[in-house]
C-alpha cells in the first residue's frame, strides 16, 4: 500500500508573510533545519523547479534531487512533486493555506511509494516523514511567528494558541 501522510501547524502571522516565506524556495535554509542549500533551475512565477540538498545525514551521506512546485495564489495550494524520484517511485506533496483564528493552518499532505530495495518501505518512510514534518514545521513556525512579532508596533502582542 502507497505511503501517505497528513500533518499541519497553526502559524500566528499574516497570510501573506506565511505564502510569501514557505514558497521562497531559495531561502528555505533558513526556514527548514534539514535543508543545507536550494538552486533554483527554473522559475516561472508560478511553477519553480529547484535542486534541494539535505544537510549530511547521521552517517555523513548528503541527499539531493529536483523538485518541482505549481503555486496558486488564489487557492493558497501548492502541487508538487520529485522530479528525481531517488528512493521513491514517486513523491506528490501538497501544501494548502487557511486563516484562522488570527494565524494560518498550513497542511501538508504527501503521496508516496518507495522503490523496491529502497532503505525504507512505504510504511517505514511513512512513519520517517511523520516524526520529521512536525519538527520542520516547528521550525518553520518559530521563523515566521518572530518575523511576525517583529512587524508588530510596539506594545502590541501577537496573537497565541491561547487566542488574541
């Protein structure tokens, strides 16, 4: 059975900051921890295709393959998918935006199945990406809530998980 996972975080900024920010596929070091650099290949404004490399792994391996990313605006969904597959037979991620409670419900749904004599099944990938999505989106998170905060006039507070 196919890989397939489902994981989202509340982020307390304004929606424009949060799309602006998670699609600025070049800068997604500083978004991401896993993430050592980005090369974009091709950006249409719309569509952007990129070489993404991981940071070396626990045993010194570093990971790197072409992605590609179909932004719409108006919907707030991003389409994506591997374009060097590596271990998987194909890898589609979609990412959707909705405000809420003062802040934006990022969800990032993926749909996977790994290659035969990959290092994980699709299970073991499922439970891999279901440990690591919440802390990158931790991540992620903290980066853009501070940058939020610091757009702030002074005296104000943000809004929480606690309310406004």
């Amino acid at each position: 059975m196919p890989g397939h996972t489902d994981n989202h975080v509340v982020v307390f900024a304004p929606m424009d900051l949060v799309w602006s920010r998670t699609n600025d596929v070049a800068d997604w070091p500083n978004l991401f921890t896993e993430y050592a650099a980005t090369e974009v290949l091709e950006d249409t404004g719309d569509r952007v295709r990129f070489r993404l490399t991981m940071v070396p792994d626990e045993k010194g391996r570093v990971w790197s393959w072409v992605s590609e990313r179909e932004l719409d605006p108006e919907t707030r969904t991003v389409v994506a998918r591997r374009v060097e597959t590596g271990p998987f037979e194909y890898m589609h991620i979609r990412w959707t935006y909705h405000p809420v409670n003062g802040g934006v419900l990022m969800r990032w749904t993926q749909d996977f199945a790994m290659k035969p004599g990959a290092p994980l099944d699709d299970a073991g990938m499922t439970a891999r990406i279901n440990t690591n999505t919440p802390v990158q989106m931790g991540a992620i998170k903290r980066v853009l809530e501070a940058e939020a905060a610091a757009l702030l006039p002074p005296g104000c507070r943000p809004p929480t998980e606690e309310g406004p």
